[in-house]
C-alpha cells in the first residue's frame, strides 16, 4: 500500500484529485466544485481533477491519478444517479486500498431523490471524511436509517454564493414583459434556481392565486427549469397552474445561460418568495443569488437557531435586512402579504466578493484535511 508523506518530507505536496461531472447545462454542485479548485489553487494547493464521463470508467486512470494524490475529493450528487453506480465508488475504493484520505461533501440529502440517496450511501461509507453545508443537512443525514451514524463525524464549511452580479445585465424578451408588467402596476414576483419537490414549488402558486384574489394582479416568474425524474413535477405543476386559472400570471423561464440575463431578470423582480419546508438553511446559494438584486427576498425562517452558526457571512446578510424571514408553518395569504409590503422596500445590493467567500470554503476544507 502506497504511503502517505510524512511531516519530514520535503518534496512538493501531492495535490487532492478531485471528481467532476459533465452535466449539461452545468449543475450547481459541479460549478461549486470547479470554483473550489480554483480556490484551493490560489492558497497554493497543487489541486487536479478527474472528469467522470457518462458510461466510462477508466479504471487505469483513475488509479494513476490516485496514486499520485493526497486525497480524492466529491462533491456530491456528482453525477447524476444512473451513472453513479460505479465511476465514483471506484474512485473511493481505489483511494482506500491505495491509502489516500476520501473526502465526501454533501450538499443535501432529505430533499434528494430516493434513488440518488440509495446510490450515494456507499460512497459515503467509504468517505473517511463528509463535509456538509448546513446543520439542518446534518440532521437530515442522522435520520437515515443506513448511514446515520456517519453525521455525528460530519464537519461543517460554509457556502459561497452560486453566483455573483456581473458589472452589466442584459435584457431578454422575458425581462422586457416583466418591465412592462411593473410598468402597468403589477407586482412581479421571483423565484430563481431549478424547480423540483423540495422547493415546494406548488406552494408559490398558491401564493399568487391569493395575491391574483386580492386584485394585486401578480407575474409570477420562475427563473429556471424542471429537474427531470423529481417524481413527475412539471406534470403536476402545470396542472396546478392550469386549476388555479394562473396560465396568465405565471411564467417559467426555462435555464439561462449567463448571469448578465440572469440579472436582467432579477433587476425586474418586485420581491422573491421562497417558502422551504425545512426553513432557510446554510445551503441555500439561490438566497445567497438574490440577494444581490437589491430586491427583498421572502423566505421561510430557519428552523435551527445554529443554523448559520459556522456561516458568519451569511448571518451578516440576515441581520443587514435583505432577507425578510415569513414564521415557519405560514399560509399563503402570509407571504401574499410579505411579498405586497416588502415590494415598497426596496433594499441595497449587497457587495459580495466570491473569491472571498470560496476562499472561506477552500480554508474550512485544509483544516479538515489537517
């Protein structure tokens, strides 16, 4: 068995490999890890990384990139589940007989479809270390009936923003129909990022039908796109839409591409609205988006008073005002009127410099890695 370097050695450090998806369009959670890398690389930490492509499993390469490692690190879901079964549990195999360290970062799990859930428990058992984003992901993990006992090692990291303001935004067609919409006196309505069950999605419409019955005459806009195979919600949101007489007042914008029309969109937002089950929660990079719209973002309080605890960048937003916390278990007509009176107040942008907060997160990772 390969042996790790000793504190002696004065040969340069192995770098950590660290495995990447090639989702199309890119996925959160493998933007974030491209971002950690480069993270890590400006702290002067040889990093390099692994592209786990759809039906291919390079055995021989994935040992040589392993050998010459320190640690092989997953952001996690990697992949999508279908392609999960061998690529990365390989990777982790082949980094425990060959002695290298296995770092798993988790960036949710009740919220994650059950067959992704089923093929990530393996590599988290062999995952020496799990880093997760948010205590409430913590609890969600010791429920589990297979794996639980693995959170009570789990150590935390904060969360960066997704995305940051460009220096210019860009109109669309979409864009210029929300302007004309606030222009005619309606207020507009946002809620960004992929549209899937655990985002309760359903419960935004029922908003807008109480603001549409209290003539507030609403667009409601999703900024993003169905997450296919999340248990038929495009079907049942479109019927939702449909029931509730909403074809005219709600609009889904499908993915966008660059954050200049993504910015464009939000700078036509009266009030974001998210209303999260599990209430705001360290791991939210959508809230973390929004924000830098200088709109107000409405959305569930958290659920756990160390919730940002580990997070003080995020707090600070919490305590500046941007974000306007609806009590947990809330009806529609509560964030209706959130979203009604929160539109008058509009905030300030918040300057969030990225490379500042995923420097935070390649730190957390070193101290972790030791």
């Amino acid at each position: 068995m390969t042996q790790r370097p000793g504190p002696g050695d004065t040969k340069a450090p192995s770098p950590c490999l660290h495995l990447m998806g090639t989702g199309h369009p890119p996925c959160g959670v493998g933007d974030f890890a491209g971002q950690l890398v480069e993270a890590l690389g400006l702290q002067g930490r040889p990093q390099e990384t692994l592209v786990l492509a759809p039906g291919r499993v390079p055995l021989g390469q994935i040992w040589r990139a392993v050998g010459k490692s320190r640690a092989v690190v997953a952001n996690l879901p990697v992949v999508a589940w279908k392609r999960a079964f061998s690529g990365p549990p390989s990777a982790f195999a082949i980094a425990l007989l060959r002695g290298r360290r296995r770092v798993a970062i988790l960036h949710e799990w009740g919220s994650l479809h059950r067959l992704r859930r089923l093929v990530l428990r393996p590599l988290l058992l062999l995952a020496d270390t799990i880093v997760l984003l948010s205590p409430q992901v913590r609890d969600e993990l010791a429920a589990d009936p297979v794996i639980g006992r693995l959170a009570r090692r789990a150590v935390m990291m904060p969360l960066p923003p997704n995305i940051t303001r460009p220096e210019i935004s860009v109109p669309s067609a979409l864009s210029e129909r929300m302007r004309a919409a606030r222009e005619q006196g309606r207020l507009v309505v946002g809620h960004f990022g992929s549209i899937y069950p655990g985002k309760q999605p359903e419960a935004i419409l029922d908003i807008a039908a109480s603001l549409k019955a209290r003539g507030a005459d609403p667009l409601v806009v999703f900024i993003g796109s169905f997450i296919r195979a999340s248990d038929g919600i495009e079907e049942i949101f479109r019927a939702k839409v449909a029931a509730l007489g909403l074809a005219e007042t709600v609009v889904v914008s499908g993915y966008v591409a660059s954050p200049e029309e993504l910015f464009g969109l939000f700078d036509e937002v009266d009030a974001f609205v998210y209303v999260l089950p599990e209430g705001l929660t360290a791991r939210r990079a959508s809230i973390l988006a929004c924000v830098q719209a200088g709109r107000p973002v409405i959305v569930t309080e958290p659920a756990r008073a160390d919730e940002f605890d580990h997070h003080p960048r995020f707090r600070a937003l919490l305590s500046g005002g941007a974000i306007v916390l609806a009590p947990g278990g809330a009806g529609p007509e509560a964030y209706a009127d959130l979203a009604l009176a929160a539109s008058a107040r509009p905030t300030l942008p918040p300057a969030l410099d990225r490379r500042v907060w995923f420097a935070d997160a390649a730190s957390s990772l070193r101290d972790a890695l030791g």
